[in-house]
C-alpha cells in the first residue's frame, strides 16, 4: 500500500490562536477535526503543497512557515506521511473556501476537540514551546525557587523540577511551591515514583529512562490530559516511549555535555537520524542551548531542552 504524502499547517493567528477544521462527513475519517492542508503532488515540495493547498482551502497566502513535526501513521485502509509546518505569517483572511467549518482554538482548547489518530502527536507539537528549562542540580532551595519564578516571569513555558540530590520529602516540598509558582503561567514536569502522581495533579511527569523500560508495557499510567514526558538515549528508548505514548520526549546527548560527562554524544546527524520515525514531539538535549533551537527544529526536533544554559541569572 502505497503511503500518502500530506503537507498539514499548524496556522496561528496574531493572538496565538490555532486555525483548525472539521473534515466533511463524506471524507476519511469524516466529522472529525483537522490542521488544513492536502496531498502533495508529484514535484511540488512540503512548501508548495502547502502553499497550493492552503490557497485553495482557505483563501490565504502564506510569507512564513517552518517545520514543525513529521508522523507516518497506518490506518487499516491507508497510510499516511504528514509532514507538519508552522504557519505564523499569512495574508488574508481565512475562510472555509470549500464550505468547511473553521474554528479557532487557544491551545489549552485544542484536546477537547476530536482529531484523527494521526494528528493527536501534531496536538501535542502545537501546545509545546521550543524551549524546555531543566533545574540544576546542587542548588540550595530558596535559589531554586528563585530561579522557577525568574524562568517563568521571563516567559518559560515548560519546566521540569529536576533535583536528583534532594531526599524525597524536601522534593516534594519544592515541588509544592514550584506548582504555585507555576500554575496559569507555566506547565511543571516532576520526576519521581508514581505513587506520587496524585498528589500533584497539576503537574506532568517526566519519566527516566529507567522508568520507561519498567512501565511502558503498562501504558499510560494516566489520561491524555495530563502531560506525559520521557528521557530516551537511542532507538530503542524512543520505541518504548511510543509504545506507552508519552507526549514527548527528550533525547540526549546531542553534544558532549559538563553534566554528563561520561556519555557520547550522539551528535547532530545520528539524532537527526534518529527522530525521523519518531510518533512523538522531541527536544533535544545536551549540549545545546537557544542558540541550537532553529537547528533542531529543521532537523525535525520540537526544540531544544537545556539546564544551565536556559537558567536564569538569579
């Protein structure tokens, strides 16, 4: 069976808003909403479908895209390759040219609608940032907290409370305060056994890597609403991840890092390489800062995660 080829758009407006549409009753997966975009033809790139499809769906021009996320996804009756771009620059105003119905949703909306299989990893890369903070270890706790509150009040959207030094009950005594300092401003991944998850039921989880190969046979350990994160290391991890179907992940090291000395980086084209075929949003991680963040979104990654070089000055 022969897989086809879609260029989608996550479209978003001025106001951050996503453009999304509900498919026609008569269509595959009929009913069910969408992120626009059509079949790519012969010789066109992911640009000029887009481009073509966009211009006849919708009525818009688009000036600015860049790559957002690529899933192979196999239905009983056909298989897809959707390759995922970014739409923030587009003149016009959107209409359903073709009578479908639009609507624009905030992000935080985006899982209370219905979507194909395929697109529910694209929901997760539109509600994701580029940027995922990780907290030093060795810092004393007033400091942590002063960094989680510097990090969120200078716009982080997505932190991980990362303190393997810390005995448990002083953890989850941070983590408290950081869910407070967090809460309507930035989601707070914790690490930690999951006996724990409901006391925190704010926060997301970040698996270790050890974590992922004991539970992942289990599934999710609880529903989509609430994120699910992993640490991978190789093809291997990033399997197992999507066995469980986690939201995203993390994969390092990219680069030779000062916190994990030990370990060989896999370095750009093995990751590269690596995430190809992933079904899930990746940051890369180690050895890489804002400065990498435009290079791993072209070579596939959701962004970039950091420690040191994403905390602040505090």
């Amino acid at each position: 069976m022969k897989r086809i080829h879609v260029a989608a758009a996550v479209i978003r407006g001025d106001d951050g808003r996503i453009l999304i549409a509900r498919r026609a009753d008569t269509q595959h997966q009929g009913g069910l909403w969408e992120f626009p975009g059509g079949k790519v033809e012969d010789g066109e790139s992911i640009e000029q479908a887009l481009a073509r499809e966009l211009r006849e769906e919708l009525g818009i021009e688009v000036t600015r895209s860049r790559p957002l996320i690529k899933i192979s996804h196999d239905y009983p009756d056909k298989q897809v390759l959707l390759d995922v771009q970014e739409v923030d620059g587009f003149t016009g105003e959107p209409h359903g040219a073709e009578g479908q119905p639009l609507a624009w949703v905030t992000s935080r909306e985006l899982p209370q609608y219905t979507f194909p299989e395929a697109n529910k990893p694209i929901v997760a890369a539109a509600r994701l940032p580029d940027q995922y903070l990780i907290t030093p270890d060795g810092l004393g706790v007033p400091e942590l907290l002063r960094g989680i509150r510097a990090a969120v009040a200078a716009g982080i959207k997505l932190i991980q409370l990362r303190a393997p030094n810390m005995y448990d009950p002083q953890y989850r005594d941070v983590a408290v305060d950081a869910v407070g300092l967090c809460a309507g401003k930035a989601q707070l991944m914790l690490k930690g056994p999951l006996e724990w998850l409901g006391d925190f039921p704010s926060a997301g989880w970040h698996l270790t890597a050890e974590q992922l190969r004991k539970y992942a046979a289990k599934g999710r350990p609880f529903p989509r609403e609430r994120w699910l994160a992993a640490s991978c290391h190789g093809v291997e991890e990033l399997a197992l991840a999507e066995r469980m179907g986690v939201d995203f992940v993390t994969l390092s090291p990219v680069q030779a890092t000062q916190t994990h000395p030990e370990a060989a980086p896999l370095g750009w084209e093995e990751a590269t390489r690596l995430i190809a075929n992933a079904r899930q949003p990746v940051f890369f991680l180690g050895g890489v800062g804002p400065a990498e963040r435009e290079r791993a979104r072209q070579a596939g990654a959701q962004g970039v995660a950091g420690i040191r070089a994403f905390w602040p000055d505090v």
